[in-house]
C-alpha cells in the first residue's frame, strides 16, 4: 500500500518503524492474530526490500492453550507498541510464525 509520511524530530533513534498486526481466521472462523512484527525504515533514499520475521504470542501452560482453542479467543498484545520495543519482551512465551517482505520506496 503506498504511504505518504513526513517526520521531523530532534531526535531520531529507534523511529521511524512500521508494526504489522497481521490477522486471519482460524478454523472455526473467528478472527485471530497470525503474527505479528517490526522493521526500521530506511533513511536513505532508494528503494530498499525488507524481510520481517513475523511471531505470535502463546499461552503459557497447556490448559490455557486448550481453552483459547475452544473459546477462539487467543493470546494477542494489547498494545502495539510492544512490538516495537524490546522492553518486557523477554518474559513474553512467542513462536515464530513466518515472514513478510516489505518493498520501500524512500525520496
């Protein structure tokens, strides 16, 4: 999808990112979350490609897996901005779930 975006700011470290929250529908047709992920946008100008290793969050025991699977409710983050940062990730239980490819044009 094209986006148009100006930024300023004084300073630039750790932005500008793109998140992606990627969802679809599972067996029983309830709308869940696929994956998840993160990337820097290019500075430079010119067209860059990037890959994006995508992940989902788990459950933490075996009980509550089972029970996200009948309810259809799954564990998802409640903010996107989680994904952006490493901040808490480390006790966070995730599988890894894939890739996307991201083309950038950068002016």
């Amino acid at each position: 999808f094209p986006i148009d975006i100006t930024f300023k700011s004084t300073n630039p470290f750790g932005w500008p990112q793109i998140v992606l929250s990627v969802y679809g529908p599972d067996f029983f047709g309830h709308d869940v979350v696929r994956g998840y992920g993160a990337v820097h946008v290019p500075f430079v100008p010119g067209r860059h490609k990037r890959t994006i290793a995508m992940f989902v969050p788990e459950s933490s025991s075996r009980l509550q897996q089972l029970t996200s699977w009948f309810t259809g409710r799954r564990p998802e983050f409640t903010d996107p901005k989680v994904v952006a940062q490493g901040e808490g990730r480390e006790v966070t239980r995730v599988r890894s779930q894939g890739f996307v490819t991201i083309s950038f044009n950068v002016m």
